[in-house]
C-alpha cells in the first residue's frame, strides 16, 4: 500500500479566507477554531487584495467567495491557480451559482462548499477536499460528467492501471472521486446500488485500501482517476 491516506497527523493547514460579508468571514474562522489541523491565516475582502498578498504568503487552502465587489471571486482563482498548483482553492457559495461553481471547477477549484452547510459538516467536506475528493451535488457532478463524457473515454493510459481495475471499476472510481453517492452513480449507469457496492468492494480489495478517501488519494497517485476539468 502506498503511503498515508490521510491528512498529514502532524501538519497544520494554512487557510486563508477572500469574502468581502463579514459575519460569513467569522463564521468561517470560528468553524476553522474548532479544529487544531487548520490555522486561519488571512482574510481578505477583495480579489486585487489577495493577488496581492498571497505571492508574498501562500497558504495550503484558500476558500473563496464568487461574489465578490470588483473583480470577480473566478478572476482571482484563475490569477492564482496557475502561479500556486498545490494550493486548494475552494469556492463557498449559494446554490443558486450552479453554473459558476462549474467554471469554478474548470478553472482550477479543488471543490465547493455551499453557503447553508451545516456547521458539522463543513470541516468534514473541507477535510474531504484537501484529501482530493469533490463533494459535489448531483447535479453538479452531472454537468461535470457530460463535460467528460465529450472528451471521448480514452482519458487512462492502460500501464498505469497496474492493480487490474475492470472498464467499469475505472468508471465507479472516477464517479466516486466526483463525489457522487451509490444511488447516483446506480442512476447514472441503469444499474442497483447493490451492484455498486459490490463494484466498490472490489475496487477495494485490487487497489489495498479500506475507504473512499483512500481510494482517490491511490487513485490519483496512479494516474487511474481521470482529471475533472480545472483539476490539477
């Protein structure tokens, strides 16, 4: 088995916050309090201000808001992504900016987190971000795979798939990464949920891993997850 699987035990994560509301800023740095593995860094209320700053101070997490007075929260992603690949920057919005959240995703977002997240779940869905997954809603994740799906389906190199994953087991691992749930991914391909987890205990076994996160993490170091757009 390859390495750990999940968040370094000793590593403090920097995050840094581009929101321009500043009780949502509060909110968020007393959630980020509430957890010894992330350290709030800054927080920044325009784009211009965070282009500017984070050169001088990178952080391992940026969570960034779309709606953003002057240049836009996409503008400062698309500024920042290219110039500091190994730091996430995660998009926190309404649902309403579906469409965006998609560009958002193309751009480079390592994944999104939702305005009306209950306070318990939004460390677990940031934590489930830095470890590689996309917690993605339904629809979300169906723009996603369309976009994927006209790309043609020959994204894997064979010699990577080492662990002997069948052509629909490539497929389940990669909806799974995705963030979808059994009965999506039973949707998506007219299939029971039961047969897919049957599909995911095998993924399991052939690739030595106990859970999701595991399998993404393994899965993206072997080059068998293919990339969602925007992801590194």
């Amino acid at each position: 088995m390859e390495g750990s699987f999940s968040l370094k035990e000793n590593k403090v994560y920097s995050v840094s916050i581009v929101e321009d509301n500043d009780h949502t800023s509060r909110n968020i740095q007393s959630l980020l309090l509430q957890d010894p593995q992330f350290q709030f860094s800054n927080r920044y209320e325009t784009a211009d201000a965070a282009i500017q700053s984070f050169s001088k101070e990178p952080v391992d997490i940026v969570i960034l808001d779309i709606g953003l007075p002057g240049k836009s929260g996409l503008e400062c992603l698309r500024a920042l992504k290219p110039n500091f690949p190994e730091s996430k920057f995660v998009v926190y919005t309404v649902f309403e900016d579906e469409d965006k959240i998609v560009d958002a995703i193309r751009s480079g977002a390592s994944g999104y987190l939702l305005k009306d997240t209950p306070p318990d779940l939004f460390l677990a869905e940031l934590k489930v971000i830095v470890l590689g997954g996309a917690p993605l809603t339904p629809r979300i994740a169906d723009k996603i795979i369309r976009e994927l799906s006209m790309r043609n389906s020959g994204f894997i190199d064979p010699e990577a798939n080492s662990v002997g994953l069948t052509d629909r087991e490539l497929q389940i691992l990669n909806f799974v990464a995705l963030g979808m749930t059994f009965p999506d991914i039973a949707d998506e391909l007219d299939i029971s949920s039961h047969t897919v987890s049957r599909h995911v205990e095998k993924i399991y076994k052939k690739m030595e891993v106990h859970s999701k996160s595991e399998a993404i993490i393994r899965g993206r170091r072997m080059g068998i997850i293919r990339n969602v757009p925007g992801y590194p």
